[in-house]
C-alpha cells in the first residue's frame, strides 16, 4: 500500500497522538517492524506525524504504547485497519 493511501485511509490523522495533519508532516509506521517479518500490506502499516514518529524512536511498537498510555488509547481508536492478529500480538504484550 502507498503512503498517500494510508494517509488517505486514515484521514491524515496520526494514530498515536490522535492528531490530523498535512502529508508532509506525516510518516508510515510499521506495526509488525520489517525487519521481524512485517509486510507493507495496508494491515501493517499506520500513519503516525513525524513528532510521535521520533518520540517512539527505536523502540518496539508495544514498549512505545505501554509507555505511552495516550499513545495506546488513540491506537486503540484510530488504527481500526491493523490485521486482528498484529492487534491480539500487542493487547498480549501491553497486557491491558
Ligand atoms: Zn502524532
């Protein structure tokens, strides 16, 4: 999927901080990381603003979100098009 079709699909909102932005302030974030096997299948893939893009930094998804009570809760109301199993892998992890 192309990054103007998620930011389409996700009305340019970004799913961490619940914010609607211009495309150029936007990134595509990887749920599942491609390093570990994730796809850019539009299951895979969120739109996240370039501020909360850097304050995840290098950290997986799930320690991003479970440090990140804000971050998770609007997670948890925007991403609506992550793959279930990507969703049932973090709600394990996050324990919440
Ligand atoms: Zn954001």
């Amino acid at each position: 999927m192309k990054r103007e079709e998620v930011f389409a699909r996700d009305g340019h909102r970004c799913v961490y901080c619940g914010e609607v932005f211009a495309a150029d302030e936007l990134t595509i974030d990887h749920v599942q990381p491609r390093v570990r096997g994730g796809d850019r299948s539009g299951g895979n893939l969120v739109t996240a603003c370039g501020g909360c893009n850097v304050l995840k930094g290098h950290r997986r998804l799930a320690d991003f979100l479970r440090a990140t009570p804000s971050a998770y809760a609007n997670f948890r109301r925007y991403a609506r098009h992550v793959w279930p199993r990507h969703l049932r892998v973090l709600e394990d992890e996050i324990g919440q």
